[in-house]
C-alpha cells in the first residue's frame, strides 16, 4: 500500500463491516413482499377495479420505480463526476457509496426492458407507440384528441419504437463505459504507489468534464422517451434540469444514509466527520432549493402564460383531487427539508440528518409518481382510490429494495475508502481545529 | 510505478498538487496589508490612473447629453417602437444585471462553499456588482417614458389611490432590482468595514483618518466583534445565492411570462443566470486582468484564479449552450409552427447574423478553454472574456429583438435599427462603470486585507502550542 | 451619567495568534471575566477561549426575514384583493404565485438589512471613540498584524499589579495600560 | 446614500407636483379650451356661413319653425303625453321662469330686477295666440326677450309651449272640463278624507331649490297662493299643481 | 497615537443616526401631506378672472337654475361654459353700464371670446363625463360643493384620483334621486331627511334612471304621483298634429300602483339606486378604461 504518510492514522480494515449483509438480507426480503403484493394487487384490481388496469398499473408503477432506480444509479454517476471535478473533502467521502451505485447499472437496464417491451412495443404505456399507425383513425373513433394526433403524427421522426430502442441502448452503453472507466481508474489510483495528485486529477477532471455535459445531454433525450412522452403534446425545456437536479435530491441523501449508516463502525467511523457532513447537508439543502426553483419557475411561467397547449398538463395534476398529491409534493420535496436544513445543528446530528435524508428519498418517488399517473387518462384530473393505484407503493418499493440489494452487493466488493488522495491526510490529521 | 508529475520549479505552483496557489509564498500578515493599502494610501495617484479617469468621465460626459435629452424629448430618440418596443434600453438593462451577477456569486457562494480562492477578487468583483446594477438600473427607469415618475412603481399611499399590480413581472423586477442593489451595498461595505479599520489606522492624513475612521464605525477587531461579523457574512453570503439567483430568474421572467414565441419557455430561468454568471466572470477577468498588471498585484491575484475563472466560464457557457440546443430541439418537438418559426427566424431570418454572432460568440470559440494551457494563458484569456462579453450582449440583442420583430401577426412584423442615442447611452454606461471603478480603486481597498490575512499560513492557532519562552527570550 | 475616568485596563500585545489564545485561555482559567481579544482577521479560538460561543445574527437575520416575508405578502394581498383589485388577464385577485416573487425578495432584502445592521448593533457599533484606541500601540497593530488582549478594570478579579504580572507572565510583546 | 435617495426622492416630487406633466396639457382640441390653431383662439368652432352641416337640414318644417305655410299654428307636431309635459315644466322652469315666473305672470326675478316686462300667458292677448307663436318666439325672440334657439332643443321648445298652455288651463280651469262621469272634489274635502292636515289643500311646499320670489309679489310655491286650484281628477293635468317630478323626464 | 474622534463622537454618531431616520420619516409625512395639499391641487383657490362672476349671486340670490347657463350638463362630457350671448340674455338690459361687465360687452362686440381661466381642470388624460354622472344620481354639489354660495368660483375638492376612485369604489354614499340633481342643499338620505323611493320596470333602451321616482314628501295613499306611459315612439314624427287638450286617454295612461320605499340612511339609498340605475359594480367602475382611454 503506498501513501505511508497519511496511512499512519488510516483503519486496518478498509472493507465493508457485516452490518451491511444484515441490510442486504433485509432488503430482499423486502423486496420479496413487494412483489408478492404488486402481483396480488394487480389480481385484486383486475377483478374488482372498474375498469380494470390491474396489470397496466403495475406496468406504470414499474415505469416509476425504474426511473427512481435509474436516477440513483446514473445520477450517482453525474455526482461521482461532479464531485470529481469540484474537488473538495466531502467528495472524498462519498466516492465509494457513489461508485457502487453506479456500478448497479446492469440491474437498471434489466428493469428498463419491460417498459421497452411492453410499454413500448406493446404500447401499453405510450399513446404514441399505441396510436404510431393509426393516428388518423383512432383520431376518428375519438380515441385520441386532435392536439395528440398531431402530436403523434408531428413527432414521428422521433417518438417511435425503433428509435426509442436505439436511443436507450445507445445511452446505456455509454453510460456503461463510463461507469466502467470510472470504477477502474479509481481502483488503479489507489494502487499507484505514488500520489502523483496531479496526474489522476488531469485523468479524472479530462473524463468527467466531458462526462458531465454528455450525460446532461443524453438524460433530457430519455426522459423525453421514458417520461415525458407518455403526454405526447407536452413539453417544457427545463424539463431536463429538472431530472439532473432531482437525481442528485435522491442520491446524495442515500450515500448519506449510507455512510452514517456505516460510520458506527471502522473504517467510515475514523474518516467520516461532522465537518463533511455539515457540507454535505448544504448542499443537500442546494439541491431542495434549486429543486424548488426549477418546479416553481417553471409553474409560474406556465400560469403565467395560461395558454391552452401547457396549461393542462398542471391542471390533469392539480384538479380532481390532484391538488392534495401536488400539496403534499410540495411538502416532502421542500417545505420538510427546507426548514429542517435550515438549522445548522440539525445538519450535525446523525439521526436527524437521515430522518432528512429519508424525507428526500421518499419525496423523489412521490414526485415521480404526481408526474407519471396523471398522463393516463384514466387518471387525468380524477385521482380516485383504486386498487391498481397502490401498484405505486408496490412496485417501485420493489423495484427499489432489488436495487439496493445490488447496491449493497456493490458496496461490499471495494474498500470503502478511497487513499490516495491528499484529501484524506487532512481529514485524518485530527490536529486541525478546524478545516 | 514512476512519478507522472513533471517537476515544476515555478514557486507559484504547489509542489504537491500541482495548481497555482492562490497567493504567492511568503507572504506575512503586514507584506499582504501594505500591498493593498498602499494603493489607497499613496499620495501619489499613478498617471495612468488619471488618464483612464478621464477617459472615462468624458464617457460619461456622453451619457449625461444622452439621458438629457431623453429628458427632454422623450423615449422617441431611441429606436424603440411597434414592434420592438424594448429595443437597446432592455438588452443593456439585462447585460449588466447579468455582469452585476458574477460579484454575488463569487462573493457570496464561493464563501458557501469555501472556496478560499474567492478572498483575492471578492471586493472588487463585488463593486463591479454594484455599479453594474447601477448602469442596469437606469436602464428600465429611463424606459419609462417620464422616468421622474419611476417612484410611482413602489407601493406608498399616493394621490391617485393607486397600488402596484403585483401580478405583472415588470413590479416583481423592481423588487428583485433594488433588493439586488440594496444587499449588494450592504454585503459590501459590511465586508470592507475591517479593512477601512485597517485603513484608518495605517493612513498618515488628518483627513484619511477621519473619513475612513468615520466609515470603519469603531471597528477594533474584538474577537467578539469578529464573531458577530463571521456570522453575519456567512448569513449575507447565504442570502445573497438565492437572491443573485432570484434575480436574474425574474429578469427571466419578463420574457418568458409573455406569451411571444421564443420567451415563453420554462428554461428561461436557470438559464438567464448560467447567462448571466458567464458573463459576469467574463467582465471579473476584464477587470482583474489589467488592474492586476497595472498595480501589479501578481501575488494576490494569481494565475489560479484566473485558471478558476475560466473553468467557471466553460461550465457556465456549457449551460448556456444546453439552453440554446434545447431551444432549437423544442422549436420542433413543442409541434407548434411558430416556435418552429421563431427559430427558423433567429437563425435565417434578416437578423440572422446576430443569433450566429452569438453562437460563434458565446459557444464555439469559449470551446477553446477546455485547454488546460489556454485556461492559464492570461492574454487568451482577457481575449476571451472581450469575447464572451460580446456574445452576451449579442444573446439578449437576440432575444429581445429577433422575437420582437417577428411576432404572431405577420401584419405586425417590423424591423429594429438603433439609433445614435442609443448606442451614446450604451457607452455612456461603459463610461459610467469604468468611472466608479476608478474611483473605487483609487479609495477604497479593492482587496479585502483581513481575508488574505486569514488565508496565510501562520493565521492558523495550533492546539498544541510552543512552550512560552522564558522572559526576555 | 457621569464619564468613567482612569484606568480602563491592561493591554497585552502578542506577536501570534497562538500566543493570544493561549493567554487569553489563561486568563480565563484564572478568573478573569472581563476582558476582550483584538485580532487583525477573526480568530475564534481566541473567542472560545475569552467564553463567548454563541451569537443572536442568526436569531435576528431569520426574524428580519420572516418579518420582510409577512409584510410583503400581506401587502400584496392587501392590496390585490381589497385595496387595489384590478382584473388582469382573468386571473384571480389572489394570485399566490405572483406573489410569491416579491415576497421572496422581501424575505431576503429584510433578514439581509436585519443580518447587517443587526450585527453592527449587537456589536455596539458605530463606537467612533473607544479606550482601547488610547493605547499606544494600539493603532498600529491592531488592524494589521499584531494580536491583543485586554484585561477590563471592571472585572472583580482585577487588580493593577497582580493583573500587570499576571499578563507578563503569558510572554506578550508588550503590556501597556489603557486609560479612558 | 439614504439621505441622497432622499433628497432625490424629494427633487422628484418637487418636480412632479411644482409643474405640471407633460400628460396634463396634451396637444389637442378641447371643447373651449381654446386653440393657436385659429386666428380667433377658439377650438369650437362656428358654423361656416352659409352651409349646411348633416343632419342639420332644418327644412323649412313645422317642427323646426312652428311656422305652417308661414303662419303660426294651434297644434304639436308630436303627440302630448305626461312625459313631454314634465319634460315642458322642467324646461320651463329652468329656462323661463326668471322673467316669467313659475305662473307665467311674467313677473319673475329678472324683471323684478329692472328687465322689461315680460309678458304673462294669462293675459287675453296670449291666451289668444296659437300654441306655435310660443314655440316661435322662444326660437327667434320677441321683443326684449332674446331667442333661446342655442340653449334649448327644438323638442324642448315644444314641450315648453305645451306646458305653457296647461299654465294657461291650470289658471283658468272649469268643472266642465273634467271628463263626464269624473267626480269634482274639493281639495279640502279630499284632505280631509285622507286624514291629511288642512296645509294639504294649501300651497305645495317646493324642492329646496325652488325659487323664492319676493314675497310681495304674491305667488307661493308651486301653486298660485290666491287661486287655488280646484282640485283636478285623477287624470287631469295635475302637473302644474303637483309637486314636480322632473326626474327621468328626459325625452 | 491620539484617538481620531473625540468622546463625543459616540453620542454624536448615534444622534445622527437617530435623526437621519427620523428626518426620513418627518420627509415622508412631509410629502405625504404635500402632495394632497392646496399647494399641489390648487383647492380652494380663487383664480383671477377676466369678470369676477358670482355664482352666489346668480344661483343664490336670483334662482337661476344650473342648466340656465350650462345647457350640455346633460348630454355631453362638457358642462359647458355658456357663450356671451346667454350673458347678453340678460344683461343687454340690466347692469349695462357696470364697469365689471365691461370684458362681456366687449367680447359681445367684437365676438371675442372671453378668456376664463379653467378652475375645475382635469388632465387631458382624464376622460370625465358630466353626463352620466349628472343622468345616473351624482348631483353638481357632490363635486362642485355649494356652489350656490361660493361668490367666486373655486375648487372645492382636489379632483385627485384618490379623490374620484373614493366614489367610485363606493358610490352608494353620494347617490341622489336623479330629480335631486340640481339641488345645491341635498344632504342625503336620513332619519330627518327621509326619502321615499318607487322603481317601475322601464323597457329596454330608455334612460336607466327613468323608472325610478323619488319624492321626499311622504307619499299617501291617494296622492297622485304621474306615472309615465311608455315612451312614445316616433317624438320626432312629422307633425301629427295632436291637439293639446284633446286628451287622448290611450296615450295618457293610468298611473300604476307605485310601491314607494321609505329610505333613513344614505347607504340604503345608495344601494337602491345602484340597483335601479343600473350602475356597475366598484370593481367595473374602477377599471382603468373607464377614465383613461
């Protein structure tokens, strides 16, 4: 091991305590009731549910759960290059929790092939898969309004299943090779027996530079595919930012979680301090305010504007009982977080910070769930108990627990310390009053 | 394995890490202060300095005959009209907000997120804020048609029983704009209060010493004191992120809550202030690059910091050009003929030149600074922030204008050509900027001495202290 | 109310910011209360060490805020719905979302005036006359690169001579008195 | 800097209340704001000699002259209802009654104030005249009295000679005037049924506006203090005893 | 070395401090006052005129009706200032060799106009309409105030926005029946000063104020208040030659049974009329366009 002068304070033991079996176990079988519940439940609402979308709203439900994973996993990847290129000791911390999200990234692609195939070759999810051949004629029977049918017609250079397969892989194979390189490179740099800080930061700032901005570009695409397009007469540039910054309000709370989790015993216990965490809780509350500024900004032009082509889309998600969900978004995903990382002393206590941090994970995926159901227009301005709506709870809880058992595998494969970095000779050096 | 670093002998450069430091070595607590204040302090006003004050007043000599006869005629000598109603008067008002932008920021979130690289270039980047909100805020005030009359836009019980509409993004800009100044002002001279005690206490003239002194408040630096201060900037700086952000949102917002093709867009926002701090940094480094060659502030203004700068540009300008490209794709994925048109119209329509200026501008050519060796090529450098300053303007010239002239209504269609008043009022700004920020270098300490003080390292108290030394030691 | 005359305290310049920390720990073991720490840049060691930890900035910055946040959208409402109603565009007189904008600048520009002022308040400030200034050293030091601790008069624990040898004792550059 | 936005906010306001706007005095025609426009100042303008504006072809018609075949004649060229009526009263007592009383005695206030006599419509000679000779004396004068042509409407000149013949009617009103079948009361016994008191069947008080003449000359309010009026049917033409009902009398 | 400030300077600084925010107030209040004062709205001022015409004397002391001089009050914008020749009604015989009314004989003369100067001015953006105010129950005096007994005309109230959006937010306070128009002494409805009021449906298209009929004598049982007929069509028809007297009693229709409210209180008056007047809602009335167009 190299580093010798900063190793001195470092813990012999650098892999991952055995407490984190105790959570994958527990994960599972989470994940287990999950499923047994979303099948049940899709039974249950295929018999009793009028009409009955048992099966469809356990394929919406997945939709969610598999955008919230993918956020974790590929937001991870843009916090990982983020963190890479901004520098700083917090990002030191958490370079582990995030290189093992990211490392998931074939879980995700398993879960995003039933929303290829049935959402989109089937074309149960998306009216414009559905309707590709026949705009015209479902425009007649009424099947469709005038502003979808042009929608689907104008759109078809895009919006169709070929491309949206195309697109997909093609982002998931460069996202791979990214995760990959990143992974290795980290590996290797912990075991060059120099420092040589100079040289692994020029590697790591030339990849994830260029990272960042590629993969801003390519998440605005497939969320246009995945999410967006499920309403395809909607649109709104800030759409994007709105998903770059919502995956980091995911990702960051559960590397948080998960290094508080772990910081009882060796070796976090020696690494993590107050002082990153109060960082890291900073810019949790960045990200709630920045979160809140896109949707919001966003809102106010749309009702500003009032015109009959944006309107709707708020109006499917705030009227007909909608307003409650919107509400309550506007809660988890602000009003909580906001006023609690106001306090400076809520940010250092372990406990309350990961009250904070589940808030914001669990705001993430009741977001997700406000953007996705009212696209249906079953659901549209009439949110009404079903039992095909519980698949929201469900699914993504299962889709979600799977993963982190994966995460978890993940974590559990690399030290969960990264040592060559000078970084890590000051947090160890407990000289310092203060950083 | 080898060492990959290359060995580097220049001092400036730390040996471990590789980067420039961000203040020279060797530096003690006295040698920082006196490089400061003596360019306050010094009898002798260097001659380049009168000369570009002059220069500058001249300008503003220009601006005064400008907005004089605005007075006196009305907004009718500017080229504003159907259908370009905001023509030069709006595109000046958004630059320089934008410009005001990069002070806040690096003042205020760099502190968020201690970046201690902010400390060289806080106060002056802040004063910069300051004047560049005054030269954007004269801007919509003149617009107004009788500008005396600009106090009818605060709610005060007036004669006509009339109350503000708070429902028009015009009102929200008068409180995000003078909000902006007001916290600028303050978060300034809070800021410099210890250094004017510094100057107070370090100035040989009877008049030095009462004016600063006056300003300084009583400043002893009591640890208390310090304290208070500490947490008061910490609490300022905090206010000032999401007000620097607010603002330019809401500058957004007067666009994209109308409903013209092109404005309405729900981007508008993050991507105003990307804008805005792109060009605000691009003006920092117009500024800091030949005052720190002029007053030759090599050690405190270092080449890390414009290397920082840069990297600060190239991200912001990478956001910037998001927002472009997710303009155009949304021109044809919204399905709507006019925002197809709009953007058919930017690009090949008669202004069309304008929105490739731009481009070339703000993206092609700022794609050079993913050059680690362009990045801390000062000359290049200066080059480049003329460069993007100029693609900023020409990017709110694109919105305001090329939207204007073409909008729902063929029948409405027009064309914009300014006039000479305003492009007299245009410089007459540049003039007004360059004036107070000779007069603030000349007065006032443009680097705040007690941060580069804390910034050194024998500022740092050891726990476990030297034993005292025997008396007479 | 009468001037205070005489002997305001004892002054100890020290070359280092450890050195004053460590008197100023001193002297706060030994008793003393009233005395304050005078550095060029802040040190909060020193005001750790003098006793002083917590600060009321924040208290008064987030009661300015609520207080800026209130009044602005209070007037808003006030006037958009009774005071001024005006139909814009169809939409309601009530229009929260607008209002949110120039409530948040509100929020900001008071807790921001209340983060300022009321610092320079709680500090006592502006004092343009202060004993301390009337040491000789004082001025030259203070601001730039020297680091003082002054033992006050006031303090029940102090006592000229014992006080004077007390402060000597914590290897300063010099030990000066300050008068009124 | 907050006493220069002071002083600066208090310069604005000078500014803004020592003189008067731009906006105030605009550049345009008011009606008799007067104008640099014309040699003679005005922005109303007369009518150019010997033209005729649209809808101003006064042909030569009874209507506009209350001449018929150049002689005056004894009828409306409208019909009377109550509505012309009170409009005729209003008018009349706007316009006529400072010379000629609210009687039509011709002894109001003007002449009592040194004017010539004005001519009293219960007189044989006027009782004698046409109901156009009113109509055409108050369009073209008579005498010292001037035309009122400019200050009241053709319409209202009719509706003012209709009231002036009910003036005359009311003055010397018979029982046999009352249609047949109708039953004449005295206005006492009618007080007195009502349970109204004895001032009921006096004089009428009028609005405070009304105009008091000097009480020498002998005409209370609203009904002629010396003749009562016998108290008319339901029908009649209670307008010139009945207290005045101008409002909405417009035509 | 020396302290710069002396001691008082601590005292001084806070004084002035203290002052400054109080001279910023005390400058508010100031301006708050000045901007509604005669100084700014020239209320109350006598303005030099080239006849020194007294109001009083001609409304007060002569009864002359409003309208006498003021013909459009009615059914223009204008009021109307009235032109020599109304003067001359009179004066070509009385007071013809008053030195005062030398300028009127002389513009009578020379058919120059004379030139007054304009008390009660508004700006040229104000569109103000004296005729459907004076039609739908604002009476002269609730603008112009007793006229009937200003000697000289001034401007009794400031014509400022505030001062116009007042009524208009609320005009039920200054609504008069429309026969109390002229009325310089109205002082509204009260527990002395009842009024009783009748509204009849009008049909569509007369004047709104027609179907309502005021009095502020008690209305008995018997007393007859004439109802109007319908209004005739064709007023303006060539000569149909209807003989006065020759009652027609098909046009001279039946008073209806008028149910006539009895009003003590200004503000339920005003609430009558509103209603019967047809007057909009304050918040149509103070809509922008209404005055500035």
């Amino acid at each position: 091991m190299a580093n010798e002068s900063f190793s001195k304070g470092l813990p012999a033991v650098q892999g991952a305590p055995a407490c984190i079996d105790v959570w994958r176990r527990r994960a599972l079988r989470a994940g287990l009731v999950f499923s047994i519940l979303a099948v049940i439940l899709a039974l249950v609402a295929e018999k009793l549910d009028q009409p009955a979308l048992g099966w469809e709203h356990l394929l919406r439900g997945w939709l969610t759960g598999f955008v919230g994973c993918f956020g974790l996993c590929f937001g991870g990847m843009a916090l990982l290059m983020v963190q890479h290129l901004s520098g700083g000791k917090w990002g030191l911390i958490v370079r582990r929790p995030l290189e093992a999200m990211t490392r998931t990234w074939p879980v995700v692609v398993l879960m995003w092939f039933p929303v290829a195939l049935l959402g989109a070759s089937y074309g149960k999810l998306y009216i414009w898969a559905k309707y590709y051949d026949d705009w015209a004629s479902a425009l007649k029977k009424g099947l469709i309004t005038m502003d979808q049918a042009h929608a689907i017609h104008w759109k078809q250079p895009m919006l169709n299943v070929t491309d949206f397969y195309v697109v997909s892989l093609v982002c998931f194979a460069i996202f791979a090779l990214y995760v990959t390189l990143l992974n290795r490179w980290s590996v290797k740099r912990d075991a060059d027996p120099e420092p040589n800080v100079a040289y692994w930061r020029t590697k790591f700032e030339n990849l994830s530079g260029f990272g960042v901005v590629l993969y801003a570009a390519l998440l605005f695409i497939l969320v246009i595919y995945w999410v967006m397009s499920l309403d395809p007469t909607w649109y709104s540039t800030i759409y994007g930012f709105q998903y770059l910054v919502g995956q980091p309000f995911m990702v960051l709370p559960l590397a948080i979680l998960t290094l508080i989790g772990l910081s009882k015993t060796e070796p976090i216990k020696s690494t993590y301090r107050v002082i990153e965490q109060h960082d890291m809780g900073k810019l949790c509350f960045a990200l709630v305010m920045l979160n809140i500024y896109f949707a919001f900004g966003a809102f106010l032009i749309i009702w500003s504007g009032n015109s009959p082509e944006e309107i709707p889309w708020y109006l499917d998600r705030i009227r007909g009982g909608w307003g409650v969900i919107a509400t309550l978004d506007v809660i988890f995903h602000w009003l909580i977080p906001f006023s609690l990382l106001l306090s400076r002393d809520l940010k250092r206590i372990n406990m309350r910070l990961s009250v904070v941090c589940s808030v914001m994970i669990f705001a993430g995926f009741w977001d997700l769930f406000w953007l996705i159901e009212p696209n249906f227009k079953d659901a549209a301005r009439n949110l009404h108990f079903s039992w095909g709506i519980l698949e929201y709870i469900a699914a993504p809880g299962a889709l979600f627990c799977f993963w982190l058992v994966y995460y978890f595998a993940q974590l559990k494969r690399r030290p969960l310390i990264a040592t060559n970095d000078p970084h890590l000779a000051e947090i160890l050096e407990h000289d310092y009053a203060h950083a | 394995m080898a060492t990959k670093d290359a060995p580097v002998n220049n001092p400036m450069v730390d040996p471990v890490t590789g980067e420039y430091r961000v203040i020279a070595p060797g530096h003690s607590f006295k040698s920082v202060t006196e490089e400061v204040s003596r360019i306050v302090l010094t009898s002798h006003t260097p001659l380049g300095w009168w000369f570009g004050f002059m220069v500058a007043g001249t300008v503003v000599g220009i601006l005064t005959i400008c907005v004089t006869w605005l007075f006196l005629k009305g907004v009718g000598i500017w080229a504003v009209t159907i259908p370009v109603a905001w023509g030069f008067a709006i595109v000046e008002f958004v630059w320089w907000i934008g410009i005001g932008h990069a002070g806040t920021l690096i003042s205020a979130i760099l502190l968020l997120f201690k970046q201690g690289w902010r400390n060289s270039i806080n106060r002056f980047a802040e004063a910069m804020t300051i004047f560049a909100v005054i030269c954007a805020a004269m801007f919509p005030v003149l617009h107004l048609g009788r500008p005396w009359l600009g106090y009818w836009l605060f709610p005060y019980p007036n004669t006509m029983n009339y109350w503000p509409q708070f429902r028009s993004p015009l009102m929200w800009d008068v409180f995000a704009v003078s909000t902006y100044g007001t916290i600028s002002v303050v978060f300034w001279y809070i800021g410099m209060i210890p250094d004017l005690g510094t100057l107070r206490d370090r100035s040989q003239t009877k008049v030095g010493q009462f004016f600063y002194g006056l300003l300084a408040v009583g400043w002893r630096g009591s640890v208390r004191h310090w304290v208070r201060y500490e947490t008061s900037s910490l609490l300022l700086a905090g206010l000032a992120t999401p007000l620097v952000l607010s603002v330019h949102s809401v500058i957004s917002l007067d666009f994209s809550v109308a409903l013209m093709p092109g404005w309405h867009t729900t981007i508008f926002p993050p991507y105003f202030v990307a804008g805005a701090i792109y060009s605000g940094f691009a003006m920092v480094l117009t500024l800091a690059i030949p005052i720190r060659k002029f007053y030759h502030l090599e050690d405190l203004i270092t080449i890390r910091h414009i290397d920082n700068c840069n990297k600060v540009m190239l991200a912001t300008g990478l956001i910037v050009a998001y927002g472009y490209s997710t303009e155009v794709f949304m021109a044809w994925y919204s399905a709507s003929h006019w925002e197809y048109f709009m953007m058919w119209n930017r690009m090949f329509g008669p202004m069309g030149w304008s929105y490739w200026t731009l481009i070339t501008c703000n993206i092609a050519l700022p794609q050079l600074l993913w050059s680690r060796k362009l990045r801390k090529n000062v000359g290049f450098t200066f080059l480049m922030a003329l460069i993007i300053n100029t693609g900023m303007y020409f990017e709110r010239f694109v919105i305001v204008v090329t939207s204007l002239t073409r909008d729902y209504l063929p029948s409405s269609w027009g064309t914009y050509r300014a006039t000479k008043w305003d492009y007299g009022t245009f410089f007459g700004t540049l003039g007004l900027f360059t004036f107070l920020f000779f007069l603030f270098i000349r007065f006032l300490p443009m680097i705040p001495m007690s941060e580069l003080r804390m910034m050194l390292p024998q500022a740092r108290v050891r726990e476990k202290a030297e034993p005292i030394p025997e008396a007479g030691d | 109310m009468p001037l205070p005359e005489g002997l305001y305290g004892l002054m100890a310049e020290f070359e280092s910011p450890t050195q004053l920390v460590r008197a100023a720990k001193a002297a706060h073991g030994a008793g003393y209360r009233r005395m304050d720490c005078y550095t060029p840049y802040p040190v909060e060691e020193a005001a750790e060490a003098i006793g002083f930890h917590r600060d009321e900035v924040s208290l008064v910055t987030l009661i300015g805020g609520l207080l800026g946040l209130a009044a602005m959208f209070g007037l808003e409402a006030w006037i958009s719905v009774w005071a001024f109603p005006l139909n814009i565009a169809g939409r309601p007189y009530y229009s929260w979302p607008a209002f949110v904008v120039p409530a948040y600048e509100w929020t900001i520009l008071w807790s921001g005036l209340s983060a300022a002022f009321g610092m320079l308040a709680l500090c006592g400030l502006p004092k343009l006359y202060h004993p301390v200034f009337n040491a000789p050293n004082f001025r030259n030091g203070a601001t730039t690169d020297k680091f003082f601790l002054c033992l006050e008069s006031t303090d029940p624990k102090f006592e000229a001579g014992e006080t004077r040898s007390f402060l000597e004792g914590q290897a300063p550059i010099s030990v000066v008195e300050v008068e009124y | 800097m907050r006493l220069v936005s002071a002083a600066a906010l208090l310069a604005s306001l000078g500014f803004a209340a020592g003189c008067r706007q731009d906006m105030q005095d605009q550049p345009r025609m008011f009606p008799q704001r007067g104008s640099t426009v014309f040699a003679d100042g005005r922005s109303v303008r007369p009518q150019v000699l010997h033209t005729v504006a649209r809808g101003q072809l006064y042909e030569n018609d009874y209507f506009y002259t209350g001449l018929m075949n150049g002689k005056e004649a004894d009828m409306m060229p409208f019909p009377v209802t109550m509505q012309v009526l009170a409009r005729g009263q209003e008018r009349f007592n706007v316009y006529c009654t400072p010379c000629h009383s609210r009687v039509g005695n011709g002894a109001g206030m003007i002449v009592e104030r040194g004017f010539k006599p004005a001519g009293n419509f219960h007189d044989a000679k006027r009782l004698a005249e046409p109901l156009s000779h009113y109509f055409y004396v108050m369009t073209n004068g008579y005498g010292a009295m001037p035309d009122y042509k400019a200050q009241v409407t053709p319409e209202d000149r009719w509706a003012i000679a209709a009231y002036i013949r009910a003036l005359q009617l009311s003055q010397n009103a018979k029982v046999s005037d009352v249609p047949a079948g109708a039953q004449v009361e005295n206005l006492s016994d009618v007080a007195t049924r009502l349970g109204e008191p004895a001032s009921y069947a006096g004089p009428w008080p009028m609005p405070s506006t009304a105009v008091y003449g000097p009480p020498t000359v002998g005409i209370a309010a609203g009904a002629p203090a010396e003749n009562p009026p016998k108290p008319a049917g339901k029908n009649a033409v209670s307008g010139a005893a009945a207290p005045a009902r101008p409002s909405g009398a417009r035509p | 070395m020396p302290q710069i400030f002396d001691r008082s300077s601590n005292a001084l600084a806070r004084m002035s401090l203290i002052l400054t925010g109080l001279i910023v107030i005390a400058l508010g209040l100031t301006l708050d006052e000045l901007q509604r004062s005669p100084w700014v709205t020239r209320q109350g001022q006598r303005a030099d005129q080239p006849v020194p015409f007294s109001h009083k004397h001609h409304v007060e002391g002569l009864g002359l009706q409003c309208q006498y001089c003021h013909t459009t009050v009615e059914k223009s914008n204008y009021a109307g200032i009235p032109p020599t020749k109304t003067c001359m009604n009179c004066h070509a015989q009385i007071w013809t060799d008053a030195q005062l009314l030398e300028p009127v004989r002389q513009s009578w003369a020379t058919g120059e106009s004379i030139t007054w100067t304009r008390v009660h001015d508004l700006p040229d953006y104000v569109f103000f309409n004296h005729e459907i105010h004076v039609n739908k129950g604002i009476g002269c005096s609730s603008c112009h105030g007793r006229v009937d007994e200003m000697p000289i005309m001034y401007m009794q109230n400031t014509l400022q926005m505030e001062w116009c959006l007042n009524c208009h937010r609320n005009p039920a306070k200054n609504l008069r029946p429309t026969s109390e128009i002229y009325n310089m002494a109205w002082q509204g409805a009260s527990e002395l000063t009842p009024v009783w009021c009748a509204a009849e449906d009008v049909p569509k298209g007369s004047p709104t104020a027609g179907g309502v009929t005021c009095t502020e004598t008690a209305p008995g049982g018997e007393v007859q208040m004439a109802a109007l007929s319908p209004p005739v069509p064709g007023l303006h028809a060539q000569s149909v030659g209807v003989q006065i007297g020759s009652e027609d009693t098909g046009v001279m229709q039946l008073p209806a049974g008028l149910h006539y409210t009895k009003f003590t209180s200004q503000e339920a008056l005003g609430k009558f009329l509103i209603q019967h007047y047809d007057i909009r809602n304050p918040r149509e009335l103070t809509s922008c366009e209404v005055c500035h167009r």
